[in-house]
C-alpha cells in the first residue's frame, strides 16, 4: 500500500500542472480564413490562445476548364478549401456545417489533429447539420486536411481538401509574399477538354489515370488575370499542397530555384537550392526564393505531360527592373540548319475527329497544348523568334494561309507586322475540324477580327499539296 503523502503530492502536481496549462491559453479569437491563392497573416502574439474555426461544406456546380464544368465537393465553397492558420499550442475549437443543399454527409480528418481519424470521428456531418470537436495543435507544421467521410478517395476526388499551417512558436522569417497552391487530380467521364458537365468516374480514378491534374482546382486558375504576382527584390514564400488523391507531385517553378526547402511540410530548413521538389498525395512542402529579375516564372508539376497536357501549369508574374549580371536575355540570334531546314512533323494532343460544335471552346484547348509554348498563350509571339498572332497582317491578310501553315508547316523568312522572321513551323496532325477550329480561335481572339474556318476549307488547302 503506498504512502498517503506521495499520493497527495501526485494529485497535487496533476492539479498545478492543469491549472498552469489551462492559465497559458490566453482569450479567444475566431480564425480567418483565405480563399486560395490568398493566405491569412502572419500571427504576430506570443502566447497560444483558443481559436474558433468555422467551416463549411458545400456541393457546388463549377469550372474545371473552358467549356468543362464539374460537381465539387468543397470545404468553404471552394477548391482547395479555406487556408486555416493557427499556432503551436493554440486551443482549437472546430466547427464544421454541412450545407442543407447536399446530398451526402461529409467529415473532416486534418492531420494536424492528434486524435482519433486527426477529427473525423467526430466530425461525421449530414446535410443540414453541424459538428464541433476541439483539439490542440501540438506540432508545427504545413498539413493537409481532407474528407474522409466513405468511399473517401471519391470525396478527396471531388474536391474535398485544404491546408492548415501551425506556426512555430517563433514563427516563420519574414517574406514579402505568401501564397497558397495545392495540386490535385480530376476523373471524369469525358477526356480532357470534352466540354459539358462531366460526372467523376470511379474506374478511372481506381486505375489512376487522371484527365485533369491542376492547381487550385481548375485549368489556368492562376493564369492571366488570376495569376500570382510578385516585384524583383522580393521574397516569395508558396504553400504547396498535394490533394492527391492519387498521384504524387514533382514541384519545379521554371526559371526560378528554391532558395529553401520545407521537405513534406516540417518545420525545418532541409533543403537549399533545390530545383524540384516532390510532394506527396495527402501531403505538403513550404518552398521560399528570391526574385531576382522580371519574368513570368511557369509553376508546373514536371512530370511533364500532366503541365502541358493536363492542366497542371501556373504563371508568377515577376515586374520590375532587369539585371543583366543575373540574366542577360538574348544577345544575338542566327540561323542554324544542318539537316537543310527540312520540316518536320509534330503530332497533336489527341481529340476527337467528329466535328466540333463550338470552335472558339475546342479551338482555343488546342491552341494552349500545341501553340501557345512558342506563340505565347495571348498570340503576342517572342521577339526575335516566334512572329506574333495577335494583330498578325501576314495572317489576316490571308486567313487560309494560316490553315496552310498548321497542315504542312513552313521554313524560311516571313514578315509580320514589319519584322522579319526566319525559322521553322513544324506541321501539326490534326483533323480538319480541329485544325478549323484552331484557326478560327486565332483568327477571332486577342484584337483579331477574322472569319471563321470551316473543316471543308482545310479540306481544300490540304488537297493542294
């Protein structure tokens, strides 16, 4: 039989120990949460607090490309789900509703959480109704959270995932720029670009042959007017999340190196200069560099077909002042042909021959997998080596010249808009319809005001040679 007074001290130092726990969280503040690419602030106190997390579940018809729409399953009425950003230590009271709209239950597992299902054993939800937990957010961290509500990988496909930072007590250094990007993939009846409303498809995500690996839920959803920005001087600091659900993800930004590396989303510096980064599914990495000059750096997953081919690709627009030290640009061009400028032959992304019913749609998804590296994805060309399209008189002048150049391709010097171009278009295989369609959408894009092409116009041109 043990001792009273030991006894009495156990219970004792249990009771303090408690008390000085419980005294450590200070207050109560309600969690902002960021729509992606945006990220909440930096948390700037010094002690934990509790924190109130507010999120919802929502099943909403979207765009998954030009002309594809998709149902989502989401976490705060998008995808990825909200950006949650709380401290080490913080007390974090989850609530999570599920919209009266939806047709199925859904849970949240973040795997911050250490606790059963990292909170989905306590998070099941039917539509209409609402579920709190709470727990502690003991380890720093960039983590990943998901649905993982049956058959999970069909909730994680659909949508269903996010990021949740724990900031390190200390916080993390100071960047001039912070961003959300999160990769994933979409199963769809249709392939790639067939345009309507498209229902997953359970196959095809069991054999893991993904029509659509993106960023942020969608094709060019950082691109153009949405793509992320950034001034020469500057450090950039991107959350990359991997939603999976299947395939993991080879992170490169083109024309850019990662100064420093948070391998899988762990606290510690584990990597400098590194080139590409893996990030697994269901997992994450913090990658930090420095912008040294202007550019439009190319975010891409480098397994490569999926950027070019399936939409995984991303723009970070870098202005301001050049440093020729750093990059130089082009210092002087010459023509090279040692076989004798034969032209070759490139085949096309593959579609379907049928004809197309809306071109501009079909026309402008060619375009961007077979055109837009060199042209550029607005037609305005690069100077000095691929003639601009938008606003092009050598095109305009003669719509079926066009044609003519994508069916048989062409070598040696043009003159477009009073500069001389001298290289080699290769020919691309396309069918007639889709070589219409893709000279139309040039023809009629960007400031152009040209005709449209028909497939029996190709039909034509091609019968010339």
């Amino acid at each position: 039989m043990r001792p009273f007074v030991p006894t009495l001290v156990i219970v004792l130092a249990s009771v303090l120990n408690f008390s000085c726990t419980s005294y450590a969280i200070q207050g109560e503040e309600k969690a902002v949460l960021t729509a992606a690419p945006h990220v909440p602030p930096p948390i700037t106190r010094k002690h934990p607090t509790k924190v109130v997390v507010e999120l919802e579940t929502v099943e909403k018809k979207g765009r998954l490309a030009d002309g594809v729409e998709y149902e989502f399953w989401t976490f705060g009425g998008e995808v990825p789900g909200s950006f949650i950003r709380v401290r080490e230590g913080d007390v974090v009271e989850f609530h999570l509703n599920n919209h009266p709209t939806s047709k199925m239950p859904h849970n949240i597992d973040l795997h911050a959480v250490t606790g059963p299902g990292g909170g989905a054993a306590a998070s099941f939800t039917a539509p209409g109704k609402g579920s709190t937990f709470s727990f502690t957010a003991m380890n720093p961290g960039l983590y990943v959270y998901h649905c993982a509500t049956a058959p999970v990988g069909m909730h994680i496909a659909n949508g269903m995932y996010g990021l949740i930072l724990v900031e390190p007590k200390a916080g993390l250094p100071p960047v001039d720029r912070e961003y959300y990007v999160m990769q994933s993939e979409f199963y769809t009846k249709g392939n790639y670009g067939d345009p309507g409303l498209q229902p997953f498809d359970m196959e095809k995500a069991i054999e893991e042959d993904a029509d659509y690996v993106v960023f942020n839920g969608a094709v060019g959803s950082l691109t153009g007017e949405r793509a992320l920005a950034a001034h020469v001087g500057e450090t950039v600091r991107l959350f990359v999340g991997n939603g999976g659900p299947n395939l993991v993800s080879s992170f490169h930004v083109i024309g850019e190196i990662f100064d420093r590396v948070h391998q899988e989303g762990g606290t510690l510096v584990t990597q400098e200069n590194v080139q590409t980064t893996l990030v697994p599914a269901g997992g994450a990495a913090i990658v930090e560099f420095d912008v040294e000059v202007p550019a439009n750096l190319i975010l891409v997953d480098h397994a490569i077909f999926r950027a070019f081919n399936k939409g995984a690709l991303a723009n970070l627009v870098v202005e301001g002042e050049e440093n020729k030290a750093v990059y130089s640009g082009l210092l002087e061009e010459s023509v090279y042909l040692p076989e004798g400028g034969g032209i070759q032959d490139v085949p096309a992304t593959e579609t379907s021959n049928e004809e197309i019913e809306d071109p501009m749609v079909a026309g402008e998804r060619i375009y961007t997998s077979n055109c837009a590296a060199c042209h550029q994805p607005q037609g305005q060309g690069l100077p000095g080596a691929f003639p601009p399209l938008a606003g092009s008189d050598y095109l305009l002048a003669d719509p079926l010249r066009a044609v003519d150049i994508v069916v048989h391709g062409r070598s040696g010097e043009i003159l477009v808009n009073g500069e001389t171009y001298n290289g080699v278009m290769p020919a691309v295989r396309l069918s007639d319809a889709e070589v219409a369609a893709v000279v139309t959408y040039v023809l009629n894009s960007w400031g152009n005001n040209g005709p449209e092409i028909s497939p029996v116009d190709v039909t034509k041109v091609r019968s010339k040679h």
